[in-house]
C-alpha cells in the first residue's frame, strides 16, 4: 500500500486559501502527535536545568499568538469575552519570556488549541481573496503591516518550531525517566 502525499485544500473561498489552511491544520495534526500520550510531569516539565519553556507553556503559547495574530493584528481588535477567558496566563512574564502556564491538564490545552483553531478557521475560510491579500496597517506601534496570507505563513513556521521543541523536551524526558 503506498501513501499519498498530495494537499486537499480545505473549504475556503479559494483553492490557494484552503490550500494555506490545509497547511495550518496539518501543522497542528503533528503537534497533537507529538503530545498526544505526555502525562502531567512531562507537560509541567521545564529541561533538566528548569529554564526552558515547558510542554504546557509551549501549548498554551501556541492558541494565544494564533488568536493575536488573528484579533489584534488582522481583525484589528481586541479579544472578544470568550477568547479573553480562554486566557487566563499573560503572552509573557515580567522578563519578557514565555509565561510558564503549569498545573494545567493536557485536556485543558487540547481544548483551547480546539477551540482557537475552529474560530481561526471560521475566519479564514470566510475571507474573500481582496481580504486575504490585503495589507492591515500597523497597531500599537508595531513596525509592520501584514496580510491574512502571511500571517498564516508564520503561524505555520511558528508552531512547526515550537513542534520541534516540543519533540526534543519529549525525547530528553523520555531518556531521564523511561
């Protein structure tokens, strides 16, 4: 039996739209992968030295810039009540590092990546290609503009890096406490 390796575009407005979601979804299937059997430990642990960001943290990082980039960069507003509660960790600690979300079940974290990836979607899918084309000026003293397009890119390139560091936490666990 052999594997085929092709993209099926997701619904969207366009092919080249729900050819980008395809990605983004896909993105996300290897993450839930890599996480699907951690247990709590795993999930609050922070590297051997205690510094790194944590499973947990990582995933909860990972909805909240989904949904940044999606309100405050594209939509160009602020979190509506639901998304806020889904939230209750700041983006980043007083150093200006990840925030370290512990104590929180993978469950928890399954949901909120459920969850702000439904609302991202029912947004994406929605834009014509003018909308998914077009620049969104800067906000809040950012130095950029960006598209829905590019945006999506990096939430792309972002999570696949967080995948990774994901995977190498796993695999220095798994070697600490087999």
């Amino acid at each position: 039996m052999t594997t085929e390796l092709k993209i099926n575009p997701l619904p969207a407005a366009t092919p080249e739209i729900g050819r980008w979601l395809w990605a983004l979804a896909e993105v996300r299937q290897r993450t839930l992968r890599l996480v699907g059997d951690i247990d709590q430990r795993l999930l609050d642990w922070r590297g051997s030295d205690d510094a790194e960001n944590s499973v947990g943290s990582l995933l909860y990082h990972i909805a909240l810039v989904e949904m940044s980039w999606l309100y405050l960069d594209l939509l160009q507003q602020e979190f509506p009540p639901e998304v806020n509660d889904l939230f209750p960790f700041p983006m980043a600690d007083d150093a200006g590092k990840v925030s370290h979300v512990s104590g929180v079940t993978l469950e928890e974290h399954l949901q909120r990546l459920n969850t702000t990836r439904e609302i991202a979607l029912s947004r994406f899918q929605q834009m014509t290609p003018d909308e998914w084309h077009r620049l969104r000026p800067p906000v809040n003293d950012q130095p950029y503009e960006t598209t829905p397009e590019w945006a999506v890119f990096h939430l792309i390139e972002h999570e696949a890096g967080h995948a990774f560091q994901i995977s190498s936490l796993k695999a220095r666990w798994q070697r600490l406490d087999p």
